[in-house]
C-alpha cells in the first residue's frame, strides 16, 4: 500500500516490519517538521513481532543495508546507457525548445519523423555518434563491465536492430503506445459530445433525461482530464516512469491505475453537468500490481479509498495461453503450430481445452468512485482486503542451462545449475475461496475463482447477475453475456538469472520442515556471503515431474528479480566451488549462533527466523538445517560436472526417503490397547529397526 501523507508528528505501526530499513523508512514520516515525534509500534502476537519486542534495540538501532546498483544488469545498463547518451546530446548544446518539457508536444511530434524533433533529434544524435557515445560509456565503467554487457550494449545501440530491444525500437514504441492510447481517449470524447448533443437535441425527455445526461457529462469530463494528464505529463518522468532511463525503484515496468473521482456539485449553472471530476494517477510494481490493482480490488492513496473497476484494453489485449497441469511450462497460443502433449514433460493433458485460458497483463486500470465513497471510514460495509491464488512458474529451456553440478552418490540426489535465461510468470488466479472451478496447473490442483470483464472495454464484472460497461463500450447495448470473459486470470512475466537446487527432499517425504530449513539457511548463507543486503535476490520453490511415477522432483530456485540478472547468481556459478561456499558460510553461522545454548530454541531471529515466511515460522529448524548441510558439504569432493539435473535420478532417494517415513509412520503409531516399541537394532549386519506391537515383534 503506498499513503501519501504530508507532516505527521505521531506514527503508529499496527506490526513490527519486516527490517530496520522498513522500521526507519515508516517512522521516519513523522517529525519533519521540527525533528520531533511520538512512534508507537504494535507487537502482534506472532513470532516476528515478539523476538522484537523482546529484543527492541535491534530493530531501532540495527544496521541499515545500503542498496546497490547492478550494472551488468542488462535492464539496469540499458536505462544507464540512455541517460548517458541524454546527457551527451543535451551538451552537444540544443536549443531551449529541442526537449519538450511536456509530453503532449513529443506525442504530436512522432508523425511524421522530423530530425528536428524529439524525440527523432536525439534518436539521430545517438545515431551519428554511436562510436563515440560506447566507446566513451564502457572507458566510464571498464573496471566494472563485463564482456557481456558490452557485447549487449553494442547491440542495443546498433544500426541494423531496430527491432524490440533496441535503443530506438524501445522509445519509438512506448511513446507510440502512449499516442494511441490519448487518440482513443479522444475519440471516446467525440462519442459523448455527439450522444450529449442529440440527447439534448431531442425534444422527447424520458423520464431519467437529468441523470443520464449528467452521467454523460461527467463521463466526458473525466476523460477529458485523462487527455489532459497526459499531455501535460512532464516529458523525463514518463521515460523514467516507462524504464527507459534509470528508475531505482522498480526495474520492471509498473502498472498505471487512474482513479477517477466525482461529486455532485451542489448548485449548479445553466448549461453544465451536474458533477465535478478529477483525476488522480499512480503507478505501482508490476510484482504488487499483480494483486493491488487486481479487478476488484480496494486501493488506498491520497486519503481515498478506491475499487479498481476496470482493465485499459486499449493496452492490454486478451491473449490464450495453454498451462501444462503437469510442470510448470505455459505458451502463448498462436506463435507456433498446436501440440498435443507438452514439449517440456510430455503430459497429454497438454491439449485437453481445460489447460486453455485466456490472460491479461495488467498495464493501466481504472477506478470510477464517488467523492463520498472514496473518502476512507465513510465506508459502512468495509469489505475484507482481497486475498489471491497467485503461482509463480518457472520456464526455461534446456539450451540455457550453462553450467551443473551433482552430487555422485547413491544416497542424496543432490545439484546445482545455472539458467543464464529463465521466464517467471507469474499469475493471479483470482480470489482465493472454495466454490470456484478446481483446475490443475503445474501438479496443483486449486479452485480458481478467475476474474470477470468486458472484452471491448475491460469494465469489471461483479456475477451479480448485472452485466456492467463502460459509457462508451460498443457492447453496451446488447445485454449479451458473449462479451463477456468470465474466466480471466492476470499475469506479469519476466526473464532472468537462476540457479535451480535439487533438494535431497522428495514431496512423498512431506518434509517441509527440511524444506523450509534448507531456505532460510540459503538466504542465511548468501547474506554471509555477499556480505550485505541481497533483497534483489528472491527464492522460489518448484517442482519437476518425473516421467512414469507420481512423485516430484522438489527444487529451490535462486532467482535474480532485476530483469536479465546483476551478474550476481554468475558469479555465485564460475565453478561449483562458490555455492558449497555459501552452505559452509550457512552452516558456520548456525553452529556459532547463540540460541544453541538455549536448549528451547531450535533456531532464532539471529539465524535462521530473519528469513522466515511468516505463515511458515514453526517449520523451521535449526537443527534440520544443520543435519542437511553437514550432510552435503561432507560430500562436497563428490561433486561432479553434469549436463543437467533434470537427468539426475532421485529413485534412490525415494527408497530411503519411504524408508524413513515408514519408519516415522511406526514410531508415531500408538493404539490405546496396543503397545507399541521401537528400537534401533543391527539387523541382517545393516543398521535397523526392533518393532514390538502388543505381543508380536518385527525386525525391520
Ligand atoms: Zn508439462
Ligand atoms: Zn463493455
Ligand atoms: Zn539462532
């Protein structure tokens, strides 16, 4: 949620956040004015919030992590790269008038392509100096890039690419974007003036002539305003806002949402509407906006609470995808022929019509809210805040796995790979609840509610039995539910860096206390490692099938959420010996922490608990973590070259793993008649088990 809010001198925080950087940044709203404040923090009885209760210096007094800047980031160089050359073409020395400040003008400037023009003038700038301008940018930078990046550069600068990617392509397009987008808002315009004109025209006034009228009207002036927001956006903030020069806070593009506000005026003059309008915009990460902007859904911004009711389909189009039940590959229907089982993992299911759905990504939304309802606690039914079935799926091809490691050994399947190219999609299935559809993407199966809208103009429905559209749908008339998508899911997706680790855990095991262990010792490890903050770097579960048996294979993948990747998960994969590093580092810090002294505390915020999921805290142990890295880096002179872990076979591991949970399984049964022992025991030369069960005794 992001709040808006001038002078405070008191902050109350309803939880503890999540870091010391989150603490300073909340608090640090208050007291602006004179330097003094009252904070108050509220300690939730869960287990984050009472470690700091107990410990509260750490939270006020903690370190604060610097945040980094990535260069060899791809998406990062790029945006460097282009306010470098804005800073050379500006010192070339052009005229007052060569960059407009208002975005209006560089939109009527686009047709037709004057070189005098922005943003044509710096396009050819840089096109008559591209020697220069690389040459001079990587000499900037040459103890830091790498050969990559420069390789990369050339390209995004280079002639002959002007095709998506590249340095023009990317201006060109987002401005173009911008173009159609104002063009369509004013043809809407036209459409009401005339309709305002000839229901004014005509002498037969129906009985809600006043209110459709000013409905019009109010519908027209709204618009109208959303023209004018957009000519007068100033020029460098839109590039800043589109990513196409530096934008600190989030590398992928963000999400729009254009909240409309009206009140009915009280008195009103001859000849005008009865309503007063104005328009608000706010742009949100497309990693949030996934679900803040969701249809539906309540936003909170300048002491307004407003419900997004529909999705711009202007610019964004409503596109089939088929999603694998099996693993986690999706495809864009359309781009190649039709298969009938799934490239990556075979299934057959690949072509049943229910793996086909239709998906948006989310680019700019609407809300239409009342002055009155829009203001926050005037609200009587305050309806809970939406929660989503949200997945995160991993895609990748095989050819972009560079470099892997696996354990030799017949005990543990264990291994590490690097994917120089990985596709994370992300999607919101809609609101999480029990009387939806059950449908099975990547081995899940979830009801998944969907989202309802208008496919010509994005008004969200509400399955209330009311079709609802826009004042100037095209379909407005027909009360047809063909045009409607009733079951449409959202999405966002980006490529980057990845290392993908099997985990010696097997889903039959249910071991999610290993799981969760081995996590938080991970993200524990590459905090020692990289001696710092590394909140760029994200950790996802994920599963692989394995072909002809039912179970899975478990994985952790270690992603880079800087789209095209820092170059940091690179550095971690030169050899295999920086990973092992990261365990030992883990395992060292766990050993020395000090809440192995208490013999309650399996784990604490010191270790472990700084990296929880908060709705898994009690799955995490310190002693499991420790089991299970002790274990791996005892193999460490195990570790070989391998081509890639999808070929590693777990059928080992499922023996011991079964093993084990039957063995788990006899020591938990207890029958209130039947007495039941289990010792350990020598059987058969090998470590077993002695099992008494009332009056029988088993050697296993
Ligand atoms: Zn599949
Ligand atoms: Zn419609
Ligand atoms: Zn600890």
């Amino acid at each position: 949620m992001r709040i808006d809010i001038g002078d405070l001198s008191t902050v109350v925080l309803c939880s503890v956040p999540p870091a010391q950087a989150n603490y300073l940044q909340r608090i640090g709203r208050a007291g602006r004015r004179d330097g003094n404040a009252l904070n108050l923090t509220v300690a939730n009885a869960r287990p984050h919030d009472l470690y700091f209760f107990s410990n509260p210096k750490e939270m006020i007094t903690g370190r604060v992590e610097p945040p980094g800047v990535f260069l060899n980031a791809s998406a990062v160089l790029e945006r460097q790269f282009t306010a470098f050359c804005f800073d050379r073409w500006v010192e070339s020395g052009i005229s007052e008038t060569a960059l407009p400040m208002r975005l209006g003008h560089v939109l009527n400037n686009l047709e037709p392509a004057d070189r005098r023009k922005f943003p044509h003038n710096l396009l050819y700038f840089i096109e008559t100096h591209r020697t220069e301008l690389l040459d001079r940018f990587i000499e900037l930078f040459s103890d830091s890039l790498t050969e990559d990046s420069r390789d990369h550069l050339t390209r995004f600068v280079r002639e002959e690419e002007s095709g998506p990617g590249s340095l023009r392509y990317r201006i060109v397009e987002e401005l173009h974007n911008l173009k159609k987008e104002r063009h369509s808002l004013q043809n809407k315009v036209k459409l009401l003036r005339d309709r305002i004109r000839r229901k004014e025209e005509d002498p037969a006034k129906g009985k809600n002539y006043e209110t459709e009228l000013d409905e019009l009207k109010r519908e027209k002036s709204a618009l109208q305003k959303l023209v004018s927001l957009i000519n007068g956006r100033d020029t460098l903030n839109f590039l800043t806002d589109e990513g196409l020069i530096p934008n600190y806070a989030f590398p992928e593009a963000g999400v729009q949402l254009r909240s409309i506000i009206y009140r009915k005026k009280q008195k009103r003059q001859e000849g005008e509407g009865g309503y007063n309008t104005w328009v608000y915009e706010y742009e949100r990460p497309a990693a949030s906006a996934i679900a803040e902007l969701a249809p539906a859904n309540h936003f909170y911004a300048g002491g307004r609470k407003v419900r997004v009711d529909q999705v711009d389909m202007n610019v964004s189009q409503v596109e089939t995808w088929r999603i694998c039940n099996n693993c986690s590959h999706s495809e864009l229907i359309g781009l190649e022929p039709e298969k009938s089982s799934c490239p990556n993992c075979g299934s057959m299911l690949w072509s049943d019509e229910g793996q086909k759905r239709s998906m948006v990504r989310l680019r700019q939304v609407f809300a239409t809210t009342s002055d009155r309802e829009s203001r926050i606690g005037d609200d009587s039914d305050e309806r809970e805040p939406s929660f989503y079935e949200k997945q995160l799926l991993l895609d990748f091809n095989q050819e972009h796995v560079t470099d892997a490691y696996r354990l030799d050994s017949d005990d543990v399947a264990f291994g590490f790979e690097f994917l120089s190219k990985a596709t994370f999609r992300e999607i919101n299935f809609g609101e999480k609840g029990e009387f939806a559809e059950k449908v099975t993407f990547a081995g899940v199966e979830l009801p998944r509610k969907a989202f309802g809208l208008c496919r010509h103009c994005g008004k969200v429905q509400d399955h209330n039995g009311r079709i609802k559209h826009g004042l100037t749908c095209t379909s407005r008339d027909q009360e047809s539910d063909r045009n409607l998508i009733d079951c449409v899911y959202l999405y966002r997706d980006f490529s980057s860096e990845a290392i993908r680790i099997l985990l010696p855990v097997t889903t039959f095991t249910g071991s999610e206390r290993k799981h969760h262990s081995f996590l938080a010792a991970l993200q524990l490890g590459l905090k020692r490692k990289f001696e710092g903050s590394v909140d760029h770097l994200r950790i996802t579960d994920h599963e692989e099938p394995v072909p002809e048996t039912s179970y899975r294979k478990k994985y952790l993948v270690l992603f880079d959420t800087v789209p095209g990747g820092t170059g940091y998960l690179k550095q971690l994969m030169r050899s295999e010996q920086p990973m092992m590093e990261v365990f030992q580092l883990a395992l060292d810090a766990l050993k020395a922490c000090p809440c192995n002294e208490d013999p309650e505390k399996d784990g604490c915020y010191q270790c472990l608990y700084a990296y929880k999921n908060s709705t898994r805290m009690t799955e995490i142990s310190r002693d499991t973590a420790m089991e299970l890295l002790s274990s791996l880096l005892r193999q460490k002179e195990r570790l070989v070259k391998t081509d890639t872990l999808k070929n590693v076979k777990v059928n080992v591991l499922f023996d011991s793993e079964l093993e084990a949970r039957f063995i788990e399984a006899l020591r938990r049964f207890r029958g209130p008649e039947l007495d039941v022992a289990l010792t350990k025991e020598v059987v058969n030369g090998k470590p077993g088990y002695f099992l008494k069960i009332g009056g029988m005794a088993y050697r296993v």
